[in-house]
C-alpha cells in the first residue's frame, strides 16, 4: 500500500474538516495514584455514523509531546476518527501536558495506556475493540506493554494496532541506516570526491563512515541470546510476533527513524519475518516526514487510517 493512493486526496488544509459534526469532552483519568487529562471525541449522534461501530481508538502520545500532537497531528486524526463514527481518546500521559506526576520514559508507559484504555471503554461501554494509535516511541510503548501484560491487554479488548515509524533504535539500526541511506548518497556524490581528493573532507569524516560500516556489519550476523528477550527492540519484536489481531505499519519516505525500523526488519533475527505476517498491512508514506507535518500527507495518512478500519474493525 502506498499513502500516495488514499482517495481524494485533499490540496488543502480546509479539506481536513470532518463531514459529521462530533462533540468532544474532558476526561480526568486516575492513573497510580496521579491525574491524566484527556479528550475524548465521538461523533455527535449515532446517525452520524456510516454504522454501528464497536471499535474505539486509544492515541498514545510519545516523547516530549502533548496530546494535540506535532502539528495538531493527533487533534486532526481523533477528529476524522470520531466523524466517520469511531470513539477516540487522545491524553497526556503522567509528567506531560495537563497530567500530573512525574515524566518517564516510554519503556514505562504501562500504567499510563491501561488507565486510557479503561476510560474509553467507561465512557463507551458498547466497544468490543480498543486500538492503540501510536507514533515514534508511542508505538513502541503499545508494543511493550503487549508484551509485559498480554493477559490484561486481552482483557481490555486490545485487539489492533496502527503503528508509525516505530522506534527501534540501536546501535546496529542506527550504523546501518547512516551507512545505507546517508553514506551511499555521499559516496555517490562526484563532489564528495573531489573534496576528499583535495583534502576538503576531513579523515575524521572518513573514519567516521568506516566505524558505522563496522557496527553494521559486526553486530548484524550476532544471533539472539537465549532465554527471555532483554532490550527494549527484542522485546517488542516479540509483542509482534506474538499479536496475531490486525496492525496496520505505516513508515514515512522521509525519517530515519522509518529506515532504522526498515534495517532492524533487514538484519535482526527477531524482526525478520514482521513484515510478511498475514495480520500485517504496511503503507508506504514517500513523501512524508516522520510527523507528517504537511498537511496533505497528514490528511491522507487519515484516510488510509479510516480504510483500513473499516476493512479490519467494524
């Protein structure tokens, strides 16, 4: 799938305003003892809604970011969720925004999504399904507390993920997208070799390329230690193995962190089949950057966002 694809797709930032009118309301989520502020969208009456839906959205937000998003990115993507009759909840997780306690990071976000999960499914006790919408790190949080807490996951109806340029940063991941998407560009470059003929490029520059050429490949033929899955990547590889519900994978043209996903795909065992599992949709954002800041790539993420729904979650 390619976001290029979405249909009508819209030139203009007016063309993002939803179709139905919806109504959208504070929530205070007591999370361990502290205070999440979230809002919840919903289409404004049932007739509003193409059909029935039994299925609700839970938008995690990850990094140093509030619940509007970069870019208004994730207010935009609750509003279309709720016009075409899909409940969504966007919030601040604990030390961030409105939400009381302390940061943290996004290896410990578990509390935090299983109090926003709950609230959904309190104020919309008809859903059957509860999808985890997440970005970066936030859908690195969703895959972790799959894995940490499959039981209560299950229980709560956590049935489908949409997942945006995941964060699987390692030192191998990080090498190889340097060497393989910022490398090979410069290596390619006939300006390059001039400098470095002349002395224009630095040695350091050209060791530089030569240690990230040896991350890449003296970490990439390591197998996976036995046992449990000890780092954060492994332990996410493993949620995804493991989630066998629908998972939408959407990765940007333009982010690094899409290409270091795309190499931990490549060169790590324990990602190496995630892409060509049945229950895997991936789509292809070539023009986008990793926040989809533009607003024609973020109106045609929403698109894609609300066919594959209604493909997979009705």
């Amino acid at each position: 799938m390619n976001l290029a694809d979405a249909p009508q797709r819209p030139e203009a930032y007016a063309d993002r305003i939803p179709s139905w009118p919806i109504t959208e309301s504070a929530r205070l989520i007591a999370c361990a003892g502290e205070s999440l502020v979230g809002v919840l969208a919903t289409a404004a009456n049932s007739a509003s809604a193409t059909a029935p839906r039994r299925t609700g959205i839970v938008l995690v937000v990850g990094g140093p970011q509030v619940r509007t998003g970069s870019h208004r990115q994730f207010t935009q993507m609750a509003r279309a969720l709720a016009a075409a009759g899909w409940p969504s909840l966007r919030f601040d997780v604990r030390g961030m925004g409105d939400s009381t306690g302390a940061a943290r990071s996004f290896e410990a976000l578990d509390d935090d999504l299983h109090a926003a999960v709950l609230d959904l499914r309190q104020a919309h006790p008809e859903l059957e399904r509860i999808v985890l919408f997440g970005l970066c790190d936030a859908a690195s949080a969703a895959l972790l507390w799959l894995q940490r807490q499959p039981e209560a996951t299950r229980a709560l109806g956590v049935q489908a993920l949409v997942l945006l340029n995941p964060w699987v940063r390692s030192a191998q991941t990080q090498a190889a997208a340097q060497v393989r998407h910022y490398y090979v560009d410069r290596l390619r470059d006939p300006a390059f070799w001039k400098k470095l003929l002349t002395g224009g490029v630095a040695l350091g520059a050209v060791a530089g390329v030569w240690r990230s050429v040896r991350t890449m490949l003296g970490t990439g033929s390591r197998s996976p230690a036995a046992g449990a899955p000890s780092g954060y990547v492994e332990r996410m590889a493993a949620a995804w193995q493991s989630f066998d519900a629908p998972l939408l994978l959407v990765l940007s043209g333009q982010d690094y962190t899409a290409r270091e996903f795309e190499e931990a795909v490549r060169i790590q065992p324990a990602w190496a089949a995630a892409l060509t599992r049945k229950n895997v949709t991936v789509c292809e954002a070539p023009a986008a950057d990793h926040t989809f800041s533009d607003p024609a790539e973020a109106a045609s993420l929403e698109k894609v966002v609300l066919a594959w729904l209604q493909g997979h979650c009705v």
